[in-house]
C-alpha cells in the first residue's frame, strides 16, 4: 500500500509551490504574520510529527471494529466499482478532442464527485447522531473509497490532457475535494470486507464534520482524519497575504502544527488548497490545508515500527496475571499485554477499552490497538472473572 500514490500534474497548473526542507518549524503565534486562526485539536508527539482531530469537546463517538470478510460489504462495494467503471467509461466516450467533450467531461465528473461528498457528510452526520453503527459507517466508507478510486484514475487522465486554464482549475479543485483524496485506513477495510485475507481493528473518533480512522498492520501505525469543518472553498486565502509568500507561509504553518520541517509544499491552481508533505524517521505525513481557515482539512500519515513510537507503561496485577499497557498519544498506537504470574499457562483473557471489547490475549500474545482520547480504562478478564484494570489519564 503506498501513501504517496497520487500526484496529478493537472493539480499544480498555473503556480509551482515547492519549499526546499531546510524550513523550520516555528512557534504558533509567528506562524503566520498574515493569519494564525486558531488549529483544530492538535495532539503533540514526542520526537515525531504530530496528528489533528476533531476538538475534543465537539467529539460525540470513540469506538473500535474489528473488520474482516463481508459478503453483504463485498456485493456492496462491488456495485460501486461496477458503476465508478460505468462512469469512468462514460467519461471516456465523452473524450478530451474537442473543447465540447472537455466541458462535457468535466461536467460529469463534477456532479459524480459532488454526489460523493455529500453522501460523505450524510454519513458523518449519521454516524455521529447513532443513528448507525460503526460496522455500518465502515462499509459506507469503504462503497465511497471504491468510487473514489475510479474518479481519480480520470482526474489524473485529465492532468495529463491539455486544458484550457479554466478547465484545468476545476479538475485541480476536484483532486482536492476529502473524498478524492488517499484514504489508507479506508483501503485496508476494502480490502479485508472484500477479500477477507487480513483482518484489521480500527479505532474511529467522530464528530458531526470530521473523523479520525487509526489501526495498526503489522509493526506500521497508519492514520486518517477528515475535517470538514476546516475547508472553506470560498474563502480569502490568508496565505496569499504574508510578507513571505503563500508557500512560505502555508509551510511554516505547516511545519508548527505538525513539529515537522517541509520536505515540498504545492499549491493547486484555482484554489487556496496546499499539500505539506514531510518525511522524517519513522514515516511520512501528507496534510493538506485550507488557506482561509489556515489549517488542515485532510491528513494521512504513516509511522514504522511502532515498537520506536516513544510510549509510556501503566500495569495493575490480578491473582494470576499482570495487565501491562503501553501507550503514546491521543489517537496513537497503543499496545497490551499480559505476563502470568503463576507457574501454569495464562487462559485466554479478553480485553476491552472504556468497556468495549478489542479483542482476547491468549498465552503470552500482545494487542496492538489505538489509545482513545481522553481518560480511558483498560481491562482485562479472564472467563472464570478474574480481572486487571489500568486506567489512564490524558
């Protein structure tokens, strides 16, 4: 799975921002002379960048699915691709030759990728309301990732075509709209609903206009967030008002929210929308921020191996066990583990956070999960009730 998967040409037609890595990060009051509005939640990390989520007061739902085969999901999502081909060849037939078929083209795709939003925010809404579980929002995610895939595939078609400047801004601003853009978390619960090779646990924190999707494959921490509240499409891009330049100020913007110096950060013509993209030790973040709000809307980011995350250990003891619970930040990756205390082999011992079950150690295995916001208990019982519980405080 790559998280660096898309880059269109048609997204950087008209201006070029790229800003060399040498940029520091620098304090969030001079991170702006221009704009400094006020970033969402912010949750720092030691020695690695940081991650962004909904404010934590406006959070209404934490919780956790494990995500495995469908069949119902996997018929589902088929239909999307089915007709996110449809469309696809629709497109295609309309063809790029002639400035008619180009309107055309990009008519259509607009009004698909509209219809994709607002079936994204409907979700949202939905989800944060209870009015659906999250087995649910997970499958409705995964239908809108597969007709996302077949509308980027033309996005990228149509950067490569040549357009005129007007046609060419509004291609740009559809790569840019949340659901267009890379969904790692959303592709692994594609892929274990439809093929059922690999399960995945996900961790998702919502609000009404944004949401946080974490898991941990293996030994890499992989995050999403969306937050829609943060794009303004029609606002004044405060980036364009610094002294130093939009790309100057959208990367030290950057660079403070995510305590991490720029490797590029590129601009998409027609409008204030910029991707800061930064490498460091353990990952890569892609964060993409909207010049009138002057924060990010979208972020994804990967960190490997978890086991150099720097984390913190809590544990408490029961008759034949001891709960050990190592954990890093808000939204992070946070591992569980048992050590018997007796001389016989551990049962099988079921954990759950803030009482919700993530799944069962048996022997000397480890949970690897996501650590929730806020204050949060972890406990672990055996079937005959013996239990251990670490609660932690943010």
């Amino acid at each position: 799975m790559s998280l660096s998967r898309r880059s269109p040409t048609v997204a950087i037609v008209g201006f070029a921002l790229l800003v060399a890595a040498s940029v520091g990060a620098v304090g969030l009051a001079t991170a702006l002379s221009a704009a400094d509005g006020t970033p969402p939640e912010v949750i720092e990390t030691p020695n690695s960048t940081s991650y962004v989520a909904p404010d934590a007061a406006n959070l209404t739902r934490q919780e956790y699915e494990e995500v495995d085969l469908d069949v119902g999901a996997a018929m589902a999502t088929d239909a999307e691709r089915l007709q996110g081909r449809h469309d696809e060849l629709l497109i295609t037939d309309l063809g790029t030759e002639s400035s008619d078929g180009v309107r055309t083209t990009v008519n259509v795709l607009e009004a698909r990728v509209t219809t994709l939003e607002r079936r994204h925010e409907r979700v949202l809404q939905n989800y944060s309301d209870g009015d659906i579980s999250t087995e649910t929002l997970l499958t409705e995610l995964a239908r809108i990732e597969v007709a996302a895939r077949q509308y980027r595939g033309t996005i990228d078609q149509l950067g490569e075509a040549d357009l005129s400047d007007s046609l060419a801004e509004r291609v740009a601003a559809l790569s840019v709209e949340p659901t267009v853009l890379d969904q790692p978390v959303t592709e692994r619960v594609v892929q274990a609903k439809t093929t059922g090779t690999e399960s995945v646990r996900v961790y998702v924190g919502a609000a009404d206009d944004g949401i946080v999707a974490a898991t941990v494959i293996e030994d890499r921490y992989v995050r999403q967030a969306t937050l829609r509240g943060e794009r303004d499409p029609f606002g004044d891009d405060q980036f364009a008002e610094d002294s130093e330049g939009r790309a100057q100020a959208a990367s030290n913007r950057a660079s403070t929210i995510y305590s991490s110096q720029t490797d590029t950060v590129r601009g998409f013509a027609g409008t204030h929308v910029y991707e800061f993209r930064a490498n460091h030790s353990l990952g890569e973040v892609f964060a993409y921020l909207d010049g009138a709000t002057t924060n990010p809307f979208h972020e994804h980011q990967h960190k490997q191996p978890v086991v150099s995350i720097p984390a913190k250990t809590s544990s408490n003891t029961a008759e034949s066990f001891r709960l050990n619970v190592q954990y890093t930040n808000e939204t992070g990756p946070m591992a569980i583990s048992l050590l018997g205390t007796g001389a016989g082999d551990l049962p099988p011992v079921t954990i759950s956070i803030n009482r919700q079950e993530v799944g069962t150690i048996d022997g000397g295995e480890e949970i690897w999960t996501i650590q929730p916001m806020g204050e949060f208990t972890v406990t672990a019982t055996t079937e005959d009730g013996e239990s251990a519980a670490v609660r932690v405080q943010s």
